[in-house]
C-alpha cells in the first residue's frame, strides 16, 4: 500500500497536532502484540508518522525484526475521541532524518524529545487512517 497522502479532515489534523501520547503497538517476533505509550507526530502532506526512540528500545528491535514487512499502529486518543493511524515501519539513524523528526517533535510538543546516544526514528508509511468522533 502507498502512504496515505490525501487530505484529512480539519478535526481529524487539528486532533493530530494536539500534544497526547498515543498507544504504539508493533509485534515481537513470537506475533504477539506490544504496545507501548509514545510521544509521535504526523506529517499529513508525506502520509509519515514518527516515533522517536532508543535503538535497544522493544519497539524497535520488533520494528527492526519484521523487515520491510513490518506493520504497527499508533492510535491516540482523548475520552471517546480517537484516530489511529496504521502502516509499514522502518527503523533508521540517519541523521537527517533524525533531525526532521527531532524538529516536528519539538514543535508539537514544546520540548526536544531525550536524546539518548542510541537515538533512532521509527518512520511509519501511513497506508490506513481509522477515527471516531472527530
């Protein structure tokens, strides 16, 4: 599937750009399920989430163990309001990327994310957007 590049609703991006935690679930190697709060953004317009982590992180060996094929989800939400946002993921230290992610991070949230010295980004091409009540 292609990142979902299209235009979401004004609620669902406004909600989106609100400074919650999200619940970020990726599968071990054993399928089970991890899950996870995280700090995240969205970047609507290249249809990429980010989640900014530590390279011995869970969540990034799971990310990391599942190859290309790798498909998480991160669902925020606030009362009964929510939106999850689904798609293959990948794990990298560019430093490039890391640095747009660090950027969109601040942003929205205020405050530089940790920067541990294992620092990483787990990208996530967007394929599938889910909401209620927005």
């Amino acid at each position: 599937m292609s990142p979902v590049t299209t235009e979401l609703a004004s609620t669902t991006r406004a909600f989106l750009t609100r400074p919650h935690q999200a619940a970020f679930t990726t599968l071990r190697p054993d399928g089970t399920p991890h899950v996870t709060p995280v700090r995240f953004t969205y970047d609507a317009t290249a249809g990429l989430a980010r989640v900014t982590t530590r390279a011995g992180a869970r969540k990034a060996g799971n990310v990391a163990a599942g190859g290309p094929a790798a498909r998480v989800a991160l669902c925020q939400a606030d009362g009964f309001r929510w939106v999850t946002l689904e798609g293959r993921a990948t794990v990298t230290d560019d430093p490039a990327r890391l640095a747009e992610a660090v950027r969109r991070y601040t942003i929205r949230y205020g405050a530089a994310p940790p920067t541990p010295p294992d620092l990483v980004v787990v990208e996530i091409a967007v394929d599938r957007v889910l909401s209620l009540n927005l």
